[in-house]
C-alpha cells in the first residue's frame, strides 16, 4: 500500500496559502468590507492598491497599514467619475504593478432606501453610476493588466438582493442583480485569457455602512485565494 502524507490539522490558512508576489486593486479600501479586505490580501503577502474618495480617511489607513507592515498604497478616486477611472488603471495602478494586475476587488457601492415611486433620476445615476457601471469600466480597463499577469482573478461584491426580493431599495437590487449577469458573462468570455471572475453575493453584515454591504470579508478574500 501507498504511503500517505500527514496532514498538520493545526496550521493557519496564511502558513498554507500565499499571496506573495501577487498585485491586488480594491476599491473603496478605507472602511467596512473594503478595508477588511485590503487587510486580509496585504496579510496573505499580496501588494495592495486601494482608492477612496475622501483623503483624510485614506492618509489615516495608510499611517495604520505602515504601521502594520502591510505592502498597501493609496491614491484619491472617485469611481463615478469616468476620467477618474481611466487614470485609476491605465496610470496609477498599471504604473505601480508594472502592467500587471492579479486581482481586481470591485467593493465600492451605495444606497438610498426610498418606494420605487419616489426615487428621482439623480438617485438612479448615482447608485448605478457607483455601484454597477464603475465595476463594468474597471474591469474593462484592468483586461490588459489581469491579462498580462497570466493569472488574473475579478471578485464582485454583490449581495442576495440581487437574486430575490428584498427591502433595499429597487435600483440598488437591480445593479447587484446586473453583477451577477456581468460575472457569468466575464468568467465565460475572459476565462481563455486566464482571469477568473467570481462574486459574493450574501446578505446584511455588521460594518460601519448602513446597508447591506453584500458579504463578509472573510468570503471575499478566500473567493481570490482559494478558487
């Protein structure tokens, strides 16, 4: 009979997995699920790229992340902004990782709770402007870098709304339900230029966003490293 090798029960995911040598964009890094994220990739051995909008949230998680000894830098974006974007990937991020990118953490949402009648067309642009068509655009943009580093994996923070009926608001569940169509799209059409495309898609979790944020931190992270 074959020999077979014992297997340490006690060891921890990080002395069994690495991210070493890999490169990660998550956007909207400074709070909430995006900021437990950008902690568990650096924590794996991972160079993080994070964007947010206000810079005295992002300096302040810069300062604690050096502190931490996390390989993470920074830069201001706003996602709603198509230009902001653009220089996000083809200049920031292409630039720091040498034309390649591993993985792509699409984590940045919004929501207002109102009746489907009282929603206005401001209302409308901005959650689908944030939620859906910045994902679609940086994905768009990150093709060339998730290509060249012939490993490359897109992970969409979704939510359950997005499959059945929940109280969140009509256009926030239409843009998670749009998500997840674009995820099946993406890992049938980009899976012959090696990029993995996954989303979570749970429901409430307890951070520091009054709404559904969509998944744990945790299921995040083990989407990129373990699949």
């Amino acid at each position: 009979m074959g020999s077979h090798a014992e297997v340490d029960s006690s060891s921890t995911p990080e002395s069994r997995w690495s991210l070493e040598g890999t490169t990660a964009l998550v956007t909207g890094g400074t709070k909430g699920i995006g900021h437990a994220i950008v902690e568990e990739l650096a924590r794996f051995g991972a160079a993080v790229h994070t964007c947010s909008r206000n810079e005295a949230e992002l300096n302040k998680c810069m300062h604690e992340w050096e502190k931490k000894g996390f390989r993470v830098t920074g830069s201001v974006c706003d996602v709603t902004s198509p230009s902001d974007r653009q220089k996000l990937i083809t200049s920031t991020v292409s630039s720091l990782f040498d034309g390649k990118l591993n993985i792509l953490i699409n984590n940045v949402g919004t929501n207002k709770i109102k009746p489907t009648t009282e929603y206005k067309a401001e209302d409308f642009s901005l959650i689908m402007s944030t939620n859906f068509e910045s994902a679609y655009h940086l994905s768009q943009l990150s093709h060339p870098l998730l290509k060249a580093s012939s490993a490359g994996s897109i992970v969409f923070i979704s939510s359950t709304c997005g499959v059945v009926s929940i109280n969140v608001g009509s256009i926030y569940s239409a843009t998670k339900g749009a998500m997840n169509q674009l995820t099946k799209n993406l890992a049938c059409e980009w899976a012959k230029d090696n990029i993995r495309t996954n989303c979570v898609a749970p429901s409430f979790t307890t951070t520091s966003l009054a709404e559904p944020i969509s998944c744990s931190w945790h299921v995040a992270a083990c989407v990129v490293v373990f699949y």
